[in-house]
C-alpha cells in the first residue's frame, strides 16, 4: 500500500479548474501501480482536488483501477464540511480499503481523540463491523491543537486509548 493525495491548486487557485490535469495524473499513477502490483490509497487530505466526498468518488471512478482505493479519514472530512458517515460512508465504502482514525471537530477547528470529535467515528466503526471490513485502521495523533502542552508521545497514546476505547465499545477485535 501506497497513501497518495490528489493535487492542489496554484495558490488561491479554483479545485475545479485542476480536475482534469488531476484526473489525468492519477490515472497514469494508477496505471503505473498495477504493472507494480501495488495499491495506492487516496486520502482525502484538505485543500486538495480530493478533500471532500464527491470529489474522492469522482477521482475513484474516473481512474476505474482495482489499484486505487480509499484511504478514508474521518477527521479530514469534518475539516471540509462532509459529514463522514451520513455522506462519505456511502458513497466510497466500495472502496475503502484503509481508514485513518482521526477525529475533528468545527469549533474549534481541530483535531481531537477518536470519539471526541464530530467524525461520527463509533459510527463508522459499527458500519465496518457490519461490512465485514477487513482492512486496516490507522492512528493519525495530530493533537497539538488539543493537547498544546503534551509530548509527542503523550498525544499518541491518548489517540490509541481512545481507539482502543472505541473499538472496545463497537465489541471490535483488534491485533
């Protein structure tokens, strides 16, 4: 697995004026990837072509390769307005192979512990659960906003407790 972004825009550049050149690249990343047999997984970083839902799925089937998936990450969607459950979810779970638990929240802007945040994170987890998901889940700890004073490592034990917490909660097993 390789985590890739789609692009961004000449500084204050229009996304929809970038949708081609992107689709163009990822195609031929994604092309290069199958010769490989690699998997690349698109994460829906902020302010890229790819920060929200429509243009996630939009990137997905446009490029229509097996070696393109969703890196989905709840946090980041929070970030850009989309809630992830009610309207992420849905429409990329048929491509999710790859979920980054981090968690946000709009006031204020920043990201917190799973389950603290608005990214409907216990949600997704159930969904997961329901789906028979087997891929993986990673902890992304950008607490520096929520935890100002805490060491590094500090801040990514609370974001694995707090997975971990939650994981507990959905009766997930977890290696």
């Amino acid at each position: 697995y390789i985590r890739i972004f789609s692009y961004h825009p000449a500084e204050d550049g229009d996304l929809d004026a970038i949708r081609d050149e992107v689709m163009s690249r990822i195609k031929q990343l994604a092309a290069i990837a199958e010769e490989n047999r690699v998997i690349l997984l698109l994460e829906n970083d902020n302010n890229l072509y790819g920060s929200t839902d429509d243009r996630v799925l939009d990137i997905l089937e446009h490029c229509a390769s097996g070696a393109l998936r969703s890196a989905f990450d709840p946090g980041n969607f929070v970030i850009n307005n989309v809630k992830p459950v009610d309207e992420a979810y849905p429409k990329l779970d048929r491509y999710l192979t790859y979920v980054h638990v981090k968690d946000a929240t709009n006031e204020p802007r920043q990201f917190v512990p799973a389950g603290a945040g608005e990214g409907q994170i216990d949600q997704l987890l159930l969904k997961l659960r329901e789906s028979g998901y087997t891929g993986y889940l990673s902890v992304e700890p950008h607490l520096h906003h929520y935890l100002p004073h805490a060491s590094n490592p500090k801040r990514v034990v609370t974001a694995v407790r707090a997975l971990k917490d939650l994981l507990a909660r959905a009766e997930m097993a977890w290696e």
